[in-house]
C-alpha cells in the first residue's frame, strides 16, 4: 500500500512570526505562509490561481531561525505528516524536517543594484598532439 507521508512547502511570511517561550525556557514560533496553489472555479471550469495560507509552529533551533526574520520572507520547508490524539480525536499536524529561508524579506541598503552579468561560456576544442599532428582513429573494433 502506497503511503504519503512528506510535503514540500515553499511561500511568504504573511506577517512577523510570532514569538515566545516554552515553560522549560526552549523557544517557539508560530507563522503564517502564503503558498502557491490553485482551485477549481465551477463557473469557468478551469483551475484559478490562489493563495493557501497554511499556519506553523516551530520550537527550538528553527523558531530561532525563523524568529530572525520579517513579512515577506520566502521559505521552504521539508517535513512530515504526524497524527495526534486529543480529546478523543484525532488530529494531523506538520512536523518541520528541514526549514530553510530563501529570501530574508529585509529591504536591502543599496539603491544601485546591478543586474548580474551571466558567466563566459567555455570554449571546447578538439585535442592535438603535443607536436600538433593529428593521428587517424582506427574505427576497427578487434572483437
């Protein structure tokens, strides 16, 4: 039986995380990302661009991670489906694997941003001999 148990989700802070402690002194956050994702129109009958909000919270070295940065930071996060129990029900919840931001959503200083120039292409030639001669290929496969 095929199971899906991961997810990829890539999207922007929709406003500064938020941030605390735990009892026990360990950090949190919680956080918004706007992703990327599409719905059906039933008037149209074609699938629509739209943005999914989807809420996180994060503890210990990635609530600090997170907790650096500011709305409009993109970032992308690898992680896991995990059931909890509560109250008699159950409940599905992301556990964050890996969590990387993309881009800091801070403004940068410089006013003077030059586009980046794309590298060389590297030249490709044939090999010669040391002495410049050229010896035939024999295309001969001797077996």
């Amino acid at each position: 039986m095929l199971q899906i148990n991961g997810f990829n989700v890539e999207g922007a802070l929709t406003e500064n995380p938020t941030v605390g402690a735990g009892k026990t002194g360990k950090p949190y956050c919680r956080f918004t990302l706007n992703v990327d994702s599409a719905k059906w129109n039933p008037n149209t009958k074609q699938e629509e661009d739209c943005k999914c909000p989807m809420q996180f919270f994060v503890s210990g070295k990635y609530a600090e991670l997170i907790s650096k940065v500011v709305k409009g930071a993109n970032i992308f996060i690898n992680g896991r489906f995990v059931p909890r129990e509560y109250n008699d029900k159950v409940y599905v919840e992301f556990d964050v694997v890996k969590l990387a931001i993309i881009h800091s959503g801070r403004s940068s200083t410089s006013s003077t941003a030059q586009p980046a120039t794309p590298a060389p292409k590297p030249e490709y030639k044939n090999p010669v001999a040391p002495d410049g001669s050229v010896e035939p290929i024999d295309d001969d496969i001797p077996f």
